[in-house]
C-alpha cells in the first residue's frame, strides 16, 4: 500500500470516529467505550499474520502470546459489552410490562 | 497460496471496517446499543476468516488452539464477572489488546524497511507497552488490589522526563539501524512510563484513563495496520482512536475535570492530597426505625445510589423499599448522578439489572432543583457524588466535578459501612450537618431493616 493511500484512509477513519459519536449520552459511555475496546481487538488479525510467517520457535511463541491476547480482547470484549447491553434492553421490556 | 484474490480481500475488508462504522454508530443510541455491538462482531469474525482465506500462513493448527484457549478464557469470564467489577474487566481487555499490538510491532521489525514503516514500528511498540502496563495499574486500583489514592513519589516529574528522552531516543535509533535490542528497550520503557502515569491518578479519575489508554491501544493497533498493510487494522484502530478521543472528553466534562489535570495534576502536587484516615469528629447516627419515620412521613424522598449499594447487591430491597414508599403515597425519584458507580453510566447497568423502571431514574441536571422541596435525601453507599467540598473547596481533588445537591434537602441519611472516606478519599462535610444522620452497616441489611420498619408504620 503506497503511503498516500495509507494516509487517506486514516485521515477520512479519524473524521468518522469523530462524528459517530459525537452526540452520545453519559448513560451510554461506558458500553461504548467497551465496544470500542472489543473492536481495537482486531489487532488478532495482525498477530495471525505474524505467527503465521514465524520461522523460528522463538517468534511462534511470542507471536501466539500475541494471538491469545489479542483473543481474549476481542472475544471477551465483544461478551462483556453484549451482556451490559442485554441488561438495558431487559430494562424496556420490563417497564413496557409495567404499562401493561 | 492464497483462496482468495486481493481484489476479494480487500473487499471483505471493506465490509468488516463498515461493520465497525455501524457498530460505533449504533452504540452511540440505546435503541441500536446492542445490535450495534453484534454488527461489531460480525465484522471481526469477517475479518479473522479473510485473514485466513488471504494469506499463505503456517502454523495454523498452533493459531487456531490459541484462538480456542483465548475464547474460553475470556467468554466464562465476561459472562461471569459482577456487574460491579465489570470496569477492571474492560481495563484488562484494554489492556491485552495494547500488548499484543506491541508484540506484533516487534515481530515485525525486520520485515519493516522504509523509514516511514519504522517509525509506524517503533510509535506502536512505546503506545502499545504504555497502554499494557498503564491498564493493569488500573486493573488493580479498581480490583482495589492497591491503593486507589495517588501514589507520588519524590522526583516523579524528573523521572518521566528522563523516561521520554530515553523513549525518544530509543524510537530515533529505532527508525535509524532497526535495532531489536533498543526496539525491546523501549518496550520497556513504554511499560514503565505507562505504570508511571497511572500511578498519580486519583480514584475517582480511573474511569478516564482506561477511557484514555483505550483510546490509545486504537492508535497503536492502526499504526500495525499500517506496519502490515492491512487496511482493517488501520481502520479499526483509527476509529477506536477518533472515538475513543472524543468519549475520554466527554466523560471528562461529565466529571468537570480536563485530561490534562488528571494526568499531569499529581506531578504538580499538592492538590491531589486525601485522607484515609477515620475521622473522630461527632456525628449523629440512627437506627433503622428512626430512619424508617423520617421517610415515612416524608412526602417526597430523593435516593442518591451509588458504588456501596451496587457492592452490597441490594439494588432490589432498594427497588422494593421504594415501591413501599410510594405504596404510602410517597414520591419517590432516584437521582443518578453521571459518574456514580466507578464509570460514566455504570450505575444505570447496575440498576437495570435490579429491574428498576427507566422512568424513576433522573439525570443530575433534572433532579438537582428538586431535592429543595424533597422532605429525604437517602443517600445509599455513595459519598463523592454529594460531597459540597466539589463546590467549596478549591483544593480538592474533586472541585469542579458537579455534584447532586443531597444537602438542599430537608432531612439527609447516608447508609454507609463505615466513616471511611469515598473512593476520591475525601472528608465529606454533608456528614456532619445537624439534619444529616447516619445508619451504618452493610446497604442490603441495614435497607431490609428499613424496609420492614417502613412496612410496620
């Protein structure tokens, strides 16, 4: 990829970040962030691609540390924000009962 | 040999980075929250599989193990976790992801020629380490593992000056010769620098660093992308960074604290100074059924929660103490303070968790010019959120956050374990007003007494 490429795609991925969440509310932050949190553990694709070129034993190992934390940041991260989110969407049911 | 032409993977690429888009998207709403997280998902998972599909990997029985034993790590423990520690959980997984990008960084050090490549190589591994070490100081602090006042030490200032030269100059002879040995170096100092911002930070301020370092693992997972060229890596990332930015503001504002202040506050002394020390000075404290008239004969009571009654698990003998109030005719509010719990809006999960109806939680703008004509302010395991020294005292470590007015109130109680100071460690002078009283004991026991006193009236 030549650098002016590289350069547009991070420059226009800033303007988004910005913008989609520029308008969230405080009781919405902390799932967000954690959201955010689950998505930088993407860097398991990096880490595949570097324990997958290891030559030696010695990069494998280290490379499939890599791997397994970038596992638990992605897996677990997705999890964890599910499970916050499940307990707002339970919150609406149960007042929509009450109506009821 | 790879399945999939480039053209196939770049696209699929394109898909997953949209995925993140929505996903950011759609968590920035509560109708949308969740669905929003599993698009997030998806994208990830059409990801992992074109990385797969793309490259020519070996190994790929070892990658694929390695990928199992993470997920059962990690599943059980998300799944399982309290609701209430869930914040360290976040800092943690923060914190692996910013290892691992440093990790990746290393590795590919060699690969990497251009010196633009090495300065993507050296910015990824100092980030990266920083956001490692700095997430696991944080883990602690709020696991409560150590000390959650600012630990400052003499010289601290002059030891990350010298830590950043030595950063500096390590990444310089990085970009230069491609050295393994410095490149490890500044692994770490990166692990030290990030303990070395960490520690200073007031308890009360944790919630913002991980939103910070969060933000901050995002950069250094672009930069590999950019190390790699892989276009998801430098989407996803950069996005986590963007974001990330904007929601360690806004929580700051929440807090009327600037990130500045709160990472380089502690290095100018002084204003940082708490105190866990018990205080002897009188106060008045009550029993059960004392605190049980006060509210039954009150005709509008305002319930302040916070951190203490999430820990004691009694959200629901709190949610039935107010369905007897109001069964009396009593209005009943619960006036949510922003940061009340240990993060922006954890107190809300806490509470929907105990069923709570949304309709009786009111934001801190909404409910501060109600508590003059509220006969109780029920203040139950929180202490910082109502504490007027936010207000009054320019020194504290606390002044400037907004806090909910308990004091305006007719009558205050506080529920609390015990006369040690809150989270910010702080002395809070609501404590010791003539119409405050004090019910101490464990939040679910002492509210079950109240609430079977309330009942007998």
């Amino acid at each position: 990829m030549d650098s002016i490429n590289i350069l547009t795609f991070f420059v226009l991925a800033v303007f988004v970040g910005f913008e989609v969440v520029s308008k969230v509310s405080s009781t919405l932050h902390t799932p967000l962030m954690s959201g955010a949190n689950a998505i930088h553990g993407i860097i398991l694709v990096g880490a595949i691609i570097v324990a997958g070129h290891a030559e030696s034993a010695g990069i494998l190992i280290l490379a499939l540390l890599a791997v397994l934390m970038a596992t638990v940041n992605l897996v677990g991260g997705f999890v964890v924000t599910d499970r916050m989110l499940e307990m707002f969407s339970g919150k609406k049911k149960a007042s929509e009962g009450a109506q009821k | 040999m790879s399945l999939i032409s480039v053209e196939v993977e770049a696209l699929l690429y394109l898909f997953a980075a949209v995925c993140f888009i929505m996903a950011l998207k759609g968590l920035s709403s509560p109708k949308s929250a969740r669905r929003g997280n599993l698009i997030g998902a998806l994208g990830a998972l059409v990801g992992i599989a074109t990385v797969f599909l793309a490259e020519e990997l070996r190994n790929v029985g070892w990658i694929l193990l390695v990928i199992g034993v993470g997920t059962l790590i990690s599943v059980p423990a998300s799944r399982m976790v309290k609701m209430t520690q869930m914040p360290q959980l976040v800092a943690l997984f923060n914190g692996v992801g910013g290892g691992a990008a440093a990790i990746v960084a290393l590795l590919e050090l060699r690969a990497a020629d251009t010196p633009g490549f090495l300065i993507a190589v050296a910015f990824t591994i100092f980030i990266g380490s920083i956001s490692f070490s700095g997430s696991v100081i944080t883990f602690a602090k709020l696991q409560e593992m150590m000390t959650t006042r600012p630990v400052i030490f003499a010289g601290q200032r002059y030891v990350m000056i010298i830590l950043s030269v030595l950063a500096l100059a390590g990444a310089v002879l990085v970009v230069l010769d491609g050295n393994l040995v410095i490149a490890t170096l500044l692994l770490v100092v990166g692990l030290v620098m990030g303990l070395l911002l960490v520690l200073p930070v007031g308890g009360a301020d944790v919630p913002i660093v991980i939103s910070l370092l969060n933000a901050m693992t995002g950069l250094a997972v672009a930069a590999s992308g950019l190390v790699l060229g892989n276009t998801l890596l430098l989407v996803g990332g950069t996005l986590v960074g963007a974001s990330g930015t904007i929601l360690t503001r806004a929580m700051a504002s929440a807090m009327g604290r600037s990130v500045n202040n709160i990472i380089f506050g502690a290095f100018k002394g002084g204003s940082t100074a708490g105190s866990t020390e018990v205080s002897d000075r009188p106060v008045k404290s009550g029993s059960a059924e004392d605190v049980a008239i006060l509210l039954g004969y009150a005709q509008k009571v305002i319930v302040v929660p916070g951190y203490g009654l999430a820990v004691a698990q009694a959200q629901h003998t709190m949610y039935e103490l107010a369905k007897a109030l109001e069964a009396k005719g009593i209005e009943v509010v619960f006036g949510i303070h922003p940061v009340a719990g240990r993060m922006p809006g954890h107190m809300n999960v806490l509470l929907a968790e105990a069923n709570v109806p949304y309709e009786v939680l009111q934001e801190m703008d909404e409910v501060n010019p109600q508590f003059k004509t509220a006969d109780v302010c029920l203040v139950v395991g929180a202490n910082d959120v109502v504490n007027p020294s936010a207000k009054t005292t320019p020194g504290s470590p606390i002044y400037g956050m907004p806090i909910l007015d308990a004091g305006d109130a007719k009558q205050v109680v506080f529920l609390k374990r015990s006369m040690r100071p809150g989270f910010a460690g702080i002395e809070n002078e609501l404590l010791y007003e003539p119409n405050t009283t004090l019910l101490f004991g464990d939040a679910k026991e002492t509210l079950s007494k109240v609430l079977s006193a309330v009942k007998a009236l």
